[in-house]
C-alpha cells in the first residue's frame, strides 16, 4: 500500500506524524506533511490508515500499490 498527500489541502495539524511518526514528518519550512515512506511497510499500515482517517483536511490518502 502506499499512501500520498495533498499538500494544496494540509494545514499542518501533524496528526499523521503524532499517530505514525515511522511514515510521517513535518515540513521545517512550512509545517506541512512529509511522507518519508510512501510504500508503507506492513507493520506500519494500521497506524497510516488512522492516520488518514484522523486528518482534518482529508489530505490523505490510501493507494494500493
């Protein structure tokens, strides 16, 4: 699975990256969502589908590989 970001929709809340820290970061610069692994590892996929169930925008999303 892979997941991506819309980064037009992200406003910065951070809530994937303090749900999944091992996927997700936070932009320096602007305070917008990194994804530093977009081919989400197995163990890990639960907690981006939170993750993305948790953005306020909606600016994330879940692809299948």
């Amino acid at each position: 699975m892979k997941v991506v970001v819309n980064l037009d929709l992200c406003q910065g809340h951070a809530r994937c990256e303090d749900l999944c820290p091992e996927v997700f970061s936070t932009d320096a610069v602007e305070g917008k969502c990194v994804i530093e692994n977009a081919e989400v590892p197995a163990e890990f996929e639960e907690k981006v589908r939170l993750a993305v169930r948790n953005c306020p925008e909606g600016a994330l999303r879940v692809t299948k590989s």
